[in-house]
C-alpha cells in the first residue's frame, strides 16, 4: 500500500516537470536511481504526459532525475530531481529568470534572477527523526572558464557557495541582484549556479537530494566599429566597415544603425543592409561582419552617427557607436566669359 | 540564502550531473538512444560499433528507438531483485545470452535497466557475464 502511494505521488511529480521540459530539438529522459542498490531505470514518457514510476520506491527513497539533451552537440543538462521517500520531506525548487527560454534556464551576468524553495512534510516532535524535522539548502557555482561552453562539464568541481537549513514548511523567495561565479570580470563570467535541497542522514537513511535546480549564466556582449573614426569627415562613398561582435546572448538580435546627429540613446535610425544577425542558439556566438555599399541609407548630409545594437530578452544594448560627417557635394566653381 | 539559517554542517557529496557518463549508447542508421550502464547484456563483435554514437544521429527515446530496430536488438525482462544483483538471472536467460547473435538489453517492465552484478550467491552466472564483452565496465 505504501508503494502504490508513492507511486501516485511520482505521478504528480512527473506532470509537473515535464511541463518544463518541450521545447523541439531536445530529448527529454527520466531516470529512476534506487538510493539503496544504486539500480538505475528509465521511466520515459513523452515531452508531455504523465506515467507511473516503473520500479517501486526502494527501501531508501528512489532518486527521480529529468535530463535533456541537445544534439548536436550531444550535452546532457539535469533540469530537475526529485526525492521520493517514505519519511523524506518534499521540496520543489524553482529559478526565475527575465529569459523565458528553456528547459535550459539561462539568463546574463549582469541580470538578476530568484529561487523559489518550497519544503513541505517537515516534523517537529522531539522524538521525530533528524531527517524529518529540517533539510539543507546548497548554492553551487561553477564557471565554465573563458569562452566555456559548459560541454562535458564535471559537476564535482562546482564550489558551494552557501548553505542553511530550513525547519518549517513553507515557501521563500531568495533573490539575487547578479551572479556570484567568480571572475577577474565579472561581466563576463559564464558559467552556471546550482541550488539544491538535501535530506539528511540517519542511521536508516543516507542524504538524499530531494530537489534541485541550476540556472546557466552568459556573459555580457561587447563589440566594435572599425573602419570609421570618430569625426570623420566622409567625402565620397562610405568606408568599408567591421564589426566585430564578442559573446553575444545566444538568443539575441544584433545589428548596427544610422541617423542624423549626435549619439543618442532610445533612437531608432536606419538599419544598414547586411548587419543583422540573428540567433537562436544554446551558447554564447562570436562573429565579425563586414559592411560595405550602404551609402543608399545615409540620404543627406550632416552629422550622422553609426550605432551597433543587440536586442535580448533583457532590453537593447548598444555595444559601440561613431559619429562622422557626411559631405558628398561638390562644389564646381566656374566662370563663363566671351570675347567681343 | 542569506535570509536562511547557516547551516555548518558537512555538505553531502556531489552527484554525478551527466547523463551521458552514466548511460551506454545504442546508434543504428542515424537514430540512437541512452540506456542505463549495465543495461546492456549482450553485444556481439559484429555490433560493436553500434555502441558508439554516430554525429548525426537523431536521439530518440528507448521505446521509440526499440521500436524500429527489433531486427537486432532483443531483451530480457528481469525483475527487481536481479536487476540489484540478490538474485541469478534464470538459466533460461543465461542460454539466450549464450545463443544470441542480437544485441540483448535488460528490461523492467518494457524499460531499459542497469544489472548490477550478483551479490547473494559469487556462485551463480553473472548476469553481466555475456558471451561477448558488454560496453559497460563494471
């Protein structure tokens, strides 16, 4: 009877985190781990549905992990565990983020994000277990090193940051102005946080991770305008321009644009032909574009300034600018004369 | 976490975060799947590099994958205690293993799982002891 009620709650857990799990282009896995024998079985179901545990809760709680994988390239990212367990409290973890994407959760060194932690079932009867009565929540970081892609990462190098106990059901919100992976530059640190709720041992049960979810962060783009000076002063056809764009977000669209006057924010001007770049990636992107032949967008002359641009999901930023001078006319002085 | 209580107690030890390390692959004419490590029973030499994952190759689930290689995979229905190695797999069992020129995979109730070595009995056939080596070290 005890089996079949952890068997529902599996159920329910399943339902509620596959929700997170649809997005085309992954492949979704759910793995039962037995803590006690460490027999491991899949208990796929499709991106969406809901599906009994296959194997019955072991005699010290079954381990429930939801992987996703890319491919290509082949990564495997652990979006949610859960802890099923005759005496174990429940907890849910949950990361909000200002980039909607996922499964993946990611959003950029410089943003803010929160974690929800939800812990129910706790007892507080002096004779109740250690196990029952509070349960340990653990903040991980790790960096993936420069221009680190988080491939092939081994999670036993993450550093634990903090941790604290929690002893009464109930829900909290911690929230976090911007990440704490460490780094000389902390705009461009990249790599990912974890936050993870643990039981505690006994002499009848090992700790046990009863929750658990992590965050991927990227680093802030840079880029640069090369091939116009500031104050130039453009006589004929426009010089051919580089643009070399560093770190973009991996959903983001990047692109460079012109009008009339002084470098402004919140303008919008001409797009140049030929500098927008789209992406819809999993990682970070690196490129360098070259402008040539968009005369036809600068139609008089003056001060005009060139901006480079990338819209995220957290706003525009503008990465670099250049303000010149256009004169294209031509001046022909002449003198008509006749003699008679 | 800092409005939390600090806790100073000993941090449990980190789990393994990757799925791939803890899974053999199975990848046959551009699809391929994970199944748990130890899974695996039986690989024949001529299938060998059926283990390897191919770039390219479209991941899919196990009953999916399953289902359109039936031609060269096979398995073996065990139960709970086999699987956790108290108890010998059937002689029956061991036979196919011996005979088989599919590659064979451990299953519970139709899904992929990890056989572990036995512990009750050194005496019994190992159930991991195929007649060609498995992917998986144990």
């Amino acid at each position: 009877m005890k089996i079949h009620i952890l068997r529902v709650a599996l159920t329910l857990v399943s339902a509620a985190t596959l929700a997170s799990a649809q997005t085309p282009g992954y492949t979704n896995f759910i793995r039962q781990i037995q803590t006690s024998t460490g027999v491991q079985c899949d208990v796929t179901v499709a991106a969406r549905g809901v599906q009994g545990a296959i194997l019955p809760v072991g005699s010290e709680g079954s381990r429930f992990e939801l992987w996703t994988i890319t491919n290509p390239p082949l990564v495997s990212y652990l979006l949610d565990t859960k802890y099923v367990g005759a005496f174990i409290p429940v907890a849910v973890v949950t990361i909000h983020s200002e980039d909607p994407y996922g499964p993946v959760l990611r959003t950029r060194a410089d943003r803010p994000f929160s974690v929800d932690i939800s812990v129910s079932g706790l007892h507080n009867a002096l004779k109740d277990p250690a196990p029952t009565k509070y349960v340990n929540v653990l903040r991980y970081v790790q960096s993936y090193g420069t221009n680190g892609t988080g491939v092939n990462l081994d999670n036993s190098h993450a550093t634990l940051l903090t941790q604290a106990s929690i002893t009464q059901d109930g829900s909290q919100t911690l929230s976090y102005a911007l990440t704490s992976i460490p780094g000389a530059n902390l705009s461009k640190v990249c790599g990912e946080e974890r936050f993870s709720v643990f039981s505690l041992a006994d002499r009848q049960t090992s700790v046990a991770q009863i929750a658990s979810s992590s965050i991927q962060i990227w680093p802030v783009a840079d880029g640069a305008l090369a091939g116009l000076s500031q104050g130039q002063l453009i006589r004929l056809a426009m010089p051919q321009v580089t643009v070399t764009l560093n770190d973009l977000y991996p959903s983001s669209t990047t692109y460079v644009q012109v009008y009339h006057g002084n470098p402004q924010l919140g303008v919008t001007g001409k797009t140049v032909p030929g500098s927008i770049l789209v992406l819809n990636e999993t990682v970070p992107q690196c490129r360098v574009l070259t402008l040539k032949g968009y005369d036809a967008v600068l139609d008089s002359e003056g001060l005009w300034t060139m901006e480079l641009l990338t819209l995220t999901p957290f706003g525009i930023d503008r990465l670099a600018y250049v303000s010149f001078n256009l004169n294209r006319m031509i001046k022909i002085n002449s003198n008509l004369t006749t003699i008679e | 976490m800092d409005r939390l209580p600090h806790s100073r107690a000993e941090p449990p030890p980190k789990q393994a975060q990757d799925l791939l390390s803890q899974s053999d692959v199975l990848c046959f004419g551009g699809i391929a799947t994970l199944v748990p490590k130890h899974a695996v029973l039986l690989l024949p030499k001529s299938m060998a590099n059926r283990s390897k994952f191919t770039t390219g190759s479209t991941l899919m689930s196990w009953a999916e994958f399953y289902a359109k290689n039936r031609g060269w995979i096979t398995t073996v229905e065990v139960s709970n205690e086999q699987a956790a190695g108290t108890q010998p797999l059937d002689a029956e069992v061991s036979h196919r293993l011996k005979d088989s020129i599919q590659v064979v995979v451990a299953t519970y109730h139709g899904g992929p799982i990890s056989v572990l070595s036995p512990k009750a009995s050194p005496s019994a056939p190992a159930p991991s002891d195929p007649t060609e080596p498995s992917p998986s070290k144990h």
